[in-house]
C-alpha cells in the first residue's frame, strides 16, 4: 500500500501562485509516475502533469507554461508549482502514484482561484 497526503492548497486571487505537496509513504518502492489531476464540482476529473522516476514531466495543454510539477526523492515528495492562477483552476487537487499492478489517491487539497 502506498498512502498519499497532498498540502498546499488554500485561497489565491487570479495571477497569483501556489505550490502543492504530495507526500508518499509505504511501499513506495516501484513507484514509476507520480501526477496531479484535478477536479471541479460537477466535472470529470481531470489530468494535470506527472513526472516518472527519471525525471520526465509531461503536463496537459491548459496548465503548459504556468504549471510545473517536480519531485524530491529524498523526501519523496512530488510538488506542483502553479503561476498564473485563473479562476478556472479553481478545483480539488489529488496526487497519484503509479505501481506496475496498482494506482494509488491521495484525498486532495482543495484550490480556489478568485477573480
């Protein structure tokens, strides 16, 4: 089992920033790709970014350029730096892990974006 504590979230006016965390415990071993998807009321969940164990990120269209997503894994911990807030980044952040048999949620931080 891995479990993943996500922090970070909280109030910001549009063009502002915020960097989200993601905490991973457990058996982390064989964690291949850690993300960050997000979720608005009444909307599917949505990708945002991910990064693999060597380095590679990869971010979905709306967020390239403002968002950037990293890893400590020292500390295992998988970060998200977003600039350039708009309200309608405005959702719950959840952090995922990838395992060869197993995905894994955390419980999300939440990211309100006023205009």
């Amino acid at each position: 089992q891995v479990q993943l504590v996500e922090s970070g979230g909280g109030l910001v006016q549009s063009g502002g920033s915020l960097r989200l965390s993601c905490a991973a415990s457990g058996n982390i071993f064989g964690i291949y790709s850690l993300g960050w998807y997000r979720q608005a009321p009444g909307k599917e969940r949505e990708y945002v970014a991910a990064i693999t164990a060597s380095g590679t990120t990869n971010y979905a269209d709306p967020v390239k350029g403002r968002f950037t997503i990293s890893r400590d894994n020292a500390k295992n911990t998988v970060y998200l730096q977003m600039n350039s807030l708009k309200p309608e980044d405005t959702a719950v952040y959840l952090c995922n892990a990838h395992q060869p048999r197993d995905t894994y949620w955390g419980r999300g931080t939440q990211v309100t974006v006023s205009s």
